[in-house]
C-alpha cells in the first residue's frame, strides 16, 4: 500500500470515527428530548388538573344552614 493510499485509509478512518460519535451524541440527545416532552406533558396535565381544582374551590359557595352556622363569637 502507498503512502497516500494509507493516509486516504487513515483520513476515512478518522471521518468515520467522527460519524460514529455523532450518530450516538445524536442518538443520546434525542432521548433526552424524548423524555423532557414526557415531563413536560405530565406536568401541564398535572397544572390543568391542579387548576380546575382551584377553579372549582373558588367559584363552589357552600351553603350553611342555620344549625351549621357557627355564631360569630366563635
């Protein structure tokens, strides 16, 4: 093999090296993404349910009768 037959080796060598460590940084990201989504998908259904909670505790008016009532001195 030439000089230049082993350094176009070593040259395609290193290219794909580089390629391989890509795909798997590429690879590695994607699934942090893919779980950071999830997260944040469960805590926006998490906030709408903690919302509609509040919502209803503010606009429910409970009705006391007078037995139930406590007097104001207390």
């Amino acid at each position: 093999m030439s000089e230049v037959e082993s350094m176009n080796a070593e040259f395609i060598e290193r290219i794909e090296l580089k390629i391989a460590y890509l795909e798997r940084a590429n690879n590695d990201l994607s699934e942090v993404v893919y779980r950071q989504q999830q997260e944040i998908d469960a805590l926006r259904a998490e906030l709408a349910a903690l919302n509609g909670k509040m919502e209803a505790t503010m606009t429910e008016q409970t009705v006391y009768t007078l037995e139930q009532e406590k007097p104001p001195h207390y």
